[in-house]
C-alpha cells in the first residue's frame, strides 16, 4: 500500500475522536445502567443480566456491521459514511433516554414494567449505533499505509484517546452521584455536555480525516459468498481473533473480581468504580505513551511477547494475593497487569491492521470492516462471558457483598486466566506469521499489485511468499493410465489452487495457456523433479504450487528419472520476475537434502517450514 503521509492534524483529529466516542458511550451506559438500578431497586446480579445481553447481542452483530462496512463504497470512502450514520443514530437515541429520564424524573411513581422495557431496548440501540462509527473508526487504521511508523502511531493514538474518554467518563459519572445532593443541576445538564462535545468530536473526525480507501478498495464489488469465503481463509485474522478474545477475557475478568473486592472492603461502590478506573487510565496511559518511544527500539515480536510474559507472571501475583487477601498487593499487581494489557491492546490493533494486508494479498479482498468488526466483537464477548462468570455463576441467590462465599470461584476464575495466557503464547509463536522477511516481501508484492513505481529494489520474488500453505497438495493419486494424463491432472489441481485466490483474473484462458504448454513440451528437470511454469497476462502476482505424489510420473527429465515432486510456478507477464523466481527455486531444489526433507514432510505446514529455513541459508550465503 502507498504509505501516504499523516500530518499532525489527522493525529490529532484521530485522539479528538476516539475519546469523544468512548467518553459518550461510557457515560450514557453508565447513566442508563444507573436509572434501572435506582428506579427498580434491582440488585447487582440482575443488573448485570442488561449488559451481559446488550454486550453478546451487540457482539453477534459487530460482524455483520463489519460486512456492511466493506460492501460499500461512495465518493467519501468506506468508512466515513458509517461514522456519521452511527454517529447520528447515536445522539439521537441517546437523546430519547436523556429526554425519557427527565420525564420520568418528575413522576417517579410510575414505575411500570414498560418503563424497564423501554431502557432495555435504548440500551441495545445506543450500543448498535455506537458500533457502526466504532468500527468504522478502528478500520480506518489499516488505510493509513503499510508503513510501520504510521500504523504503530495511529493505533497506539487511538487506543489512547478511547482510554481517556472512556474512563475520564466513568470518573465524572461516578463523582457525580457520590455528591449528587450538590450537583443535581450538573447531572442533569452533563449529557447534553458530553453528547455536543461528542458531536464536534466526530465532526472533527469527519472534516479532518483523509478516508484513503477511495484509492484502493476492492470488497465492494465481490458476491457476499466471495467476502465470506476470504474472511475464513485469514488464518491470520482468525488466530489474531482469539488472541484478543482471551486476553479481553483476562482483563475484565481480573478487573470485575478486583471491582468486588474493593466493594467487599470499602462498601461504596462508586468510590470503588474511580478508583479502579484511574488504576486502569493511568497504567494504560503509561503503557501507550511507553509504545511510542518503544517502537523506534524494538520490533513488534518483542514488545508483544514481553507484554504476554508480564500478564502471565501478574496473574500469578493477582491470584496468590487474592488467596491471601491482599488488598494493597491486588491492586499493586492490577496496575501492573493493566500496563501489560494496555501493550498487548496496541499490538492486536496492529495486527489485525497486518490481516488486512493479507486477505488482500491471498484472495485480493481487502476486509477492513471485518477485520477491525473482530475487534470489537470480541472485546464485546469477553465482556459479556466475564459478567457471567463473575456476577452470575458464583451464587444468584448470594448477595455480591458475600465475598468469601465466592473466593473459591474468584481464585479459580484467575488461575483460568493463567492457563489462557499460555494459549495466547501458543497461538502467537506457533500460528502467526505477519512478522520478519515474509510479511515485507508480501507488502512489497501488494505495491507493486498497486501500481506503485520505484521499486526495481525491492525483492518480489522470494519462494516463501509465492507459495502458500494451501497451494500444497500432499500425496496425490496417479488414476490414469499414461503419465501425460496424470502430470496434465495434477497441474490442473494445482492451478485450480491459484486460481480460488482471485489473483487470475481469467481462469479459463490461464488454464488453456498452462494445458498448451505441457501438451508441447516437458515439465521434468532431474532428481524427481518437475517443474511446470507459465508467464501470463492473466496472473497479477508471482504464486508456486507444489504437489508431492503417491507414485512418481514420468515428466520427460533430462535424467530419465520419474518424479514425485511437481512445481507449477505461474507469474505475471514479466521475464525478469518469472525468471527470478524460477532461479530461485532452482538454488532450493539443487540441496538434495532439502529435497528429501520436502518428500519425507507429514504436513503442508511442515514443508513451508523447510522451504523458509534453507531459503534463509542460502540469502545468508
């Protein structure tokens, strides 16, 4: 992607936003919450039954917002449209409550279940209006450019500014009701405050922001089947989901069970509500402002796993203290766990930026709605599970103040979180792969895809990026009686491979073109091998496919050899690249060893390890 330039003011415009957003969500749920709490005297277990639905409802929904997102396009782009929707439905339905409320106010005996009903429903509206521009927003990260520098500033800016408006909100709202004997006046007046600095906020968003998928976007134009089908082969995407998942998990679980602590001790709910809420902005204040000065030293890997080790270790502290009952040693060990949280959210919003890139450059579908619609949804989830466990399934019928009765369940709750944040790690080092030289000659492939110019530097031709896990067919069948007819078979297999990535834009003229050479001239080389390549019009990028046979064919190598391993390299119409590559793979295959560790591989993941691992010796070479 062109890294285009993000002025001071696009930074500034991106805080100014996320902390208009999160700061009017955060105070109109609170103040919702509030008044079912007050008007209907509901306790704290069946409270908590409006958020756990509101949150897994609005979490279902996330995707399917996330899919509206990217089958859009207008002159503004895709996602500013969506922000100013939402945006609008927002204040709006914010507006009926804040209405709804003073009416209701002025003639509180009428407390009639219609009344309930009626803030359940605006509950579950704000929340769906709120996700649209809250998607919408976080998918514009990706559009910044691919450029490290860009992408870590704009997604640590933006978690930042979500940080301060959404605690900075619970702050004042809970300061408000300690003292609003004093400060009637000021509870009534704020929402209308917080919505009109919302608005500007957005405005400012708006007006201020350069929407850069004008330039590129593609998802408009696929079927919904296409969109949904790239959307499942992001194996990147997917596994980054998870991760935040449990580690959104982690966090609120260890925060509610904090929260209920502090409750058992002070008995003053709100005290404990701006208590924990400064814990959280001001570790998570320090752990973004730190990521800026660390992402100039040190990679992404580096910061991500040091972010995971430390939630680990303060698990650990968390749980033996809340064994012994610690009080100061909880909340010291949450704040540290709360700075390791805070990394770790940056380094997720990065990442699932880095799988846009991908899907786009495996199945040329760029889905930044469902992508960041992950995002949410997930966050969303692990709110929704993290309520449940901690406020519904220790005891209904126990008042929450017992919190001895609990602790069993409490303490099991954060050793889970221990074993979670082992599953993190696995799924980190073992599945994700967006990092080192692979993830630079993908970007550098999708330029050149792009049209950028100047980049004769750049390397586009390495085999690791031109072969795909799912380009590897393993142990193929010979049915056919001549060889021509299997080698014809099973190169029609493995174009059939490149083509489902949408990266030939014309899959019956490429195939006929691949058939006309093989009919004509020999694929085989030596030492079991065959190569079958073709340069066309139709390709857009470089791809390799590798099938491994059953039982060796004869392909015609200038050793009379048969061969059991065959390579179908298909490249764009340009000689320099198609023969690179091709070159390439020659030096891989003229290591008999690593030959033979292809032939003896129990898994397609097993191969791709070995053609990295030899292709990084010989590039040492």
């Amino acid at each position: 992607m062109e890294n285009h330039s993000i002025n001071h003011s696009e930074k500034l415009s991106f805080a100014i936003g996320a902390i208009g957003k999160d700061a009017a969500f955060a105070f109109m749920i609170l103040s919702l919450l509030n008044s079912v709490y007050n008007s209907f005297a509901l306790g704290g277990v069946l409270l908590a039954f409006i958020p756990i639905i509101g949150k897994f409802l609005n979490g279902i929904s996330d995707p399917i917002i996330g899919f509206i997102i990217d089958k859009s396009k207008s002159k503004f782009g895709k996602f500013k449209p969506y922000i100013f929707f939402g945006s609008v439905s927002f204040v709006f339905f914010a507006l009926c409550y804040v209405i709804y409320l003073d009416k209701y106010n002025a003639d509180i005996d009428k407390q009639h279940l219609s009344n309930y009903i009626f803030a359940f429903f605006i509950y579950i509206l704000v929340c769906f209006a709120y996700s649209f521009m809250d998607v919408a927003f976080w998918a514009m990260i990706p559009s910044f450019g691919s450029n490290k520098k860009n992408r870590d500033e704009m997604a640590t800016i933006g978690r930042l500014g979500a940080t301060i408006g959404y605690n900075c909100a619970t702050i004042l709202f809970s300061y408000i009701l300690l003292h609003i004997s004093s400060m009637f006046f000021w509870y009534k007046i704020i929402p209308y405050l917080i919505l009109l600095f919302f608005m500007i906020s957005q405005a400012i968003v708006l007006l201020n922001i350069k929407d850069r998928s004008i330039h590129y976007s593609n998802s408009y134009k696929q079927k919904p089947s296409k969109i949904i089908k790239s959307f499942l082969q992001n194996d990147q995407l997917l596994t980054v989901t998870l991760q935040n998942f449990l580690l959104q998990f982690i966090f609120f679980t260890v925060s509610y069970t904090v929260f209920i602590f502090l409750d058992w001790h002070s008995k003053d709910r709100n005290t404990d509500t701006i208590y924990l809420s400064l814990i959280t902005l001001s570790s998570h204040l320090i752990a973004y402002c730190s990521y800026m000065v660390l992402m100039h030293k040190y990679d992404h890997k580096k910061i991500y796993v040091s972010s995971c080790i430390a939630i680990f270790y303060c698990l650990i502290l968390i749980l033996t203290s809340l064994i012994l009952q610690a009080s100061f040693l909880i909340l010291i060990f949450f704040f540290m766990l709360s700075i390791a949280i805070g990394f770790s959210n940056v380094c997720i919003s990065i990442m699932l930026a880095n799988t846009v890139d991908y899907g786009e450059f495996r199945s040329n579908c760029r889905l930044e709605g469902i992508a960041f619609s992950m995002q949410t949804m997930t966050t969303n989830l692990a709110i929704a599970f993290a309520l449940a466990l901690i406020y519904l399934v220790p005891d209904l019928n126990t008042n929450l103040n017992q919190f001895d009765s609990n602790l069993n369940i409490y303490t099991l709750n954060i050793f889970a979180a221990i074993l979670y944040i082992l599953v993190v790690f696995y799924l980190y080092l073992k599945h994700y792969k967006l990092a080192g030289s692979f993830y630079v000659h993908m970007l550098n492939t999708l330029d050149r895809i792009r049209g950028i110019h100047n980049k004769e530097d750049l390397n586009y031709t390495s085999v690791r990026y031109a072969l795909d896990e799912d380009f590897i067919l393993m142990n193929l069948a010979t049915p056919y009686n001549s060889d021509k007819e299997n080698i014809l078979n099973i190169v029609s297999k493995l174009s059939q491979c490149l083509i489902s990535t949408d990266l030939i834009e014309d899959p019956f003229n490429f195939k006929q073109e691949l058939t006309q050479k093989l009919q004509h001239s020999n694929c085989g080389i030596a030492e079991g091998i065959a190569i079958a390549h073709v340069k066309s019009s139709y390709v857009k990028r470089s791809m390799l496919a590798l099938a491994t046979l059953q039982q060796p064919l004869d392909c015609g190598a200038i050793d009379n050899k048969k061969c059991d391993l065959i390579f179908l390299i298909a490249s764009p119409n340009d000689a320099n690249e198609h023969l690179n590559l091709l070159g390439k793979l020659s030096l891989l295959l003229n290591d008999q060893d690593f030959c033979d560790s292809i032939r003896s591989a129990g898994s397609q993941a097993e191969i791709l390890e070995r053609i990295i691992k030899c292709e990084k010796c010989i590039i040492q070479e």
